[in-house]
C-alpha cells in the first residue's frame, strides 16, 4: 500500500512537471505575410510558390501578389519564394510575432541586378584549366572562363499581358461587373481585376464568369468572349473560354492555347533555343447547338461543315481565292455563310490574330 502510494505521488508530480513544461515546448504560432512584385516591372505576380524551408508550411501567391502562411510555430526559418523564370529569393525571419514583410521583389532570370554580371565576369583560376584542358578551343565562349547565362522564361500566360477595360457577366443573377481594367490567365482560367480608383487587384475564378467583352489594347475594338462550360466537345464541358468571331446560324470561334516549350540548346554545340518559351496557339472551331467542334482540315472536310450548301462554299471560296490554311480564310468563308441568314451582323469586319 505504502508502495502504492509513492507511484501515485511520483507520477501526480511526473505529470505537473510535464504539464508546466509542455506548454512552452507547444509554443505559440503567428502569420506570416507579404506581396510579392516583378523587381523590374513593380506589378505583382501571383503563383510564386512560398515556404518555410525544411517545413511543411507552404502557400501560393494570389489576389494581387499576396501571401499568408498561418499558425507558424515561433522558431527561425528561411522564407524560399520560387517562381519559373525568376532566381529564387531566400529572407531569415525570426518570429515571435505576427510578421508583415511588406513588399518582397523577384528579379527575372538575366536582368540587372540577378547576379547576371557576376556570372559573366571572367575567373582568371578557370582560365588556365580550360585552356590546360580543351587546347583545341572547343566549347564556345565557356573556354574564356564565362559560364554560359542562364535561361530565361519567354512569352506569359496571359491572353493580353496590358490590362484591358472590360464588362464581365456572372452566371449568379446575371450581375454585371464594369469599370474594373482586366487580364485573363489561359492555364489557370483566372481572371486578375484592377479596380479603377485604387488600383487593388483581386483573382477571380472563370467558372465563375459566364461571358465577357473586352476593349483590345493594340487595335482598339471590343472582343467578345463566351465561358465553354456552356458547350460540348463530345458530351463533356470544356474549362476556358472561346472567342466569337463570327456570330449566326453557325458560328466561328477560336480559343487561345498556351503550351510550355522547354528549352533544346546544346551548350557544347551552342545550337537550339537557349530559353524555354511559352507559345500561344490558335484553334478554331464551329458551334452547332450546344456542341462544338474542330473545324477540321483539308478544303473537302471543311466545305462539309455547311452541309447542303457545301457545293456553293466551294464555288465561293474558288472564285474569290480564299486560302483556307489561313485563319483570315476560315473567318471570310463563316462570314459569307453567315451573312445569308436573316439578322446577320458582323462582331468584327477583319480577324485579329495577335499570337506568337
């Protein structure tokens, strides 16, 4: 009994002493936050991958470039922030507290300021190596102790990178947003609004936005835009959005494609593309009801598409020389098959095409 009692003291005591003392090992935990800019342009840039390095804390940059990492335990860390196309940015923070970082800057890949300079200065001990070990000069400008630069991210997500004054329909009520100046994400269907009088930037999800119209920065005339989940490809929605081109019986759209193309340069042979690219594609498609197809290729399968009247698209398109392998060929032949329906207007009297 005596026995007993003594464990029941000593673990009454083991236990206050690891309550007392498990508090302070839990800790408190704070926010982290901050925006992060183009060092170079001062516009934000959402999509850069923030973390802790060596923990599992771990956000994405969005609405404007902002960023919150919550309940991080009070301790030093190494902020990464990483983003394609730009050198990686590393900050000590010691947090003991809620910590605002304010605005942290990413510099692109070769621009002043990355450390471009350094790399390109000539390191006089690599010299005589290469020269000792490649006699015969092979190896371009390597061989003067110059390491290659390093590759940069060409083109962007963006189907106009200029911030346009837009009108966007939304499927809930149908409410109408005007007055903000907008760009639209092709890969992430999302879309960033400046509003007008604060130039605060808030994202806005496609799926949300059934239609919209925008002022074309370049030419100065209204696009029109319609949200593919109201249309099939073979019985499915489609994400994104498809511009109409030619409106009627049997309309002509396009949608704008971004596709990542990593670079092919073979630095012993100094031949390919030194950077990786990112390539804007057009495709064209015909809308038939609710369903919408590719507008296929070859002239025959083409002339199809109009089903009774083929035979005069052909005799159409022969006599006025369009060239179908030309997007302003497609878009003269839709118009002209369009135009002999009944309350027919052109959206555009000429195509524009401002890919790369």
């Amino acid at each position: 009994m005596k026995d007993f009692k003594k464990k029941m003291i000593l673990l009454i005591f083991l236990i206050s002493v690891g309550s007392f003392y498990c508090f302070p090992l839990a800790g408190q935990t704070f926010q982290i936050k901050g925006r992060i800019l183009d060092a170079d342009t001062k516009e934000y840039i959402d999509g850069v991958n923030v973390t802790l390095r060596g923990t599992a804390y771990g956000v994405v940059s969005s609405s404007g470039g902002n960023f919150t990492l919550e309940k991080v335990l009070e301790d030093k860390y190494t902020l990464a922030l990483n983003m394609p196309g730009y050198n990686q940015y590393e900050q000590i923070v010691r947090l003991s507290k809620d910590l605002d970082l304010g605005d942290l800057f990413l510099v692109k890949y070769g621009a002043e300021g990355s450390g471009a300079a350094l790399q390109k200065t000539i390191r006089a001990n690599n010299i005589t190596n290469l020269f000792n070990d490649r006699p015969n000069m092979i190896g371009g400008n390597a061989v003067y102790g110059i390491p290659p630069e390093p590759k940069k991210l060409e083109g962007n997500y963006f189907l106009d990178t200029k911030w346009n004054s837009a009108s966007l329909l939304l499927y809930r009520d149908q409410q109408l947003l005007e007055g903000f100046r907008v760009r639209y994400n092709i890969v992430s269907n999302m879309f960033e609004l400046m509003e007008p009088e604060n130039n605060l930037v808030s994202v806005m999800p496609g799926l949300r936005i059934q239609n919209f119209v925008f002022v074309d920065s370049t030419y100065k005339v209204p696009r029109y835009f319609v949200n593919g989940m109201d249309f099939k490809d073979e019985g499915s929605p489609i994400a994104g959005f498809f511009e109409v081109l030619v409106d009627g019986e049997l309309p002509l759209m396009r949608r704008t494609m971004a596709v990542f193309k990593e670079s092919n340069y073979n630095t012993a042979l100094m031949v390919g593309n030194r950077n990786d690219q990112i390539i804007k594609r057009n495709i064209y498609y015909f809308l038939r009801g609710k369903d919408i197809y590719e507008v296929p290729r070859g002239r025959k399968k083409i002339f199809a598409v109009f089903g009774d009247q083929a035979k005069e698209m052909s005799d159409y398109a022969e006599k006025n020389g369009i060239d179908l392998k030309d997007p302003s060929g497609l878009f003269q032949l839709f118009t002209h098959y369009n135009s002999q329906f009944p309350g027919f207007r052109p959206i555009m009297s000429q195509l524009l095409d401002g890919t790369n």
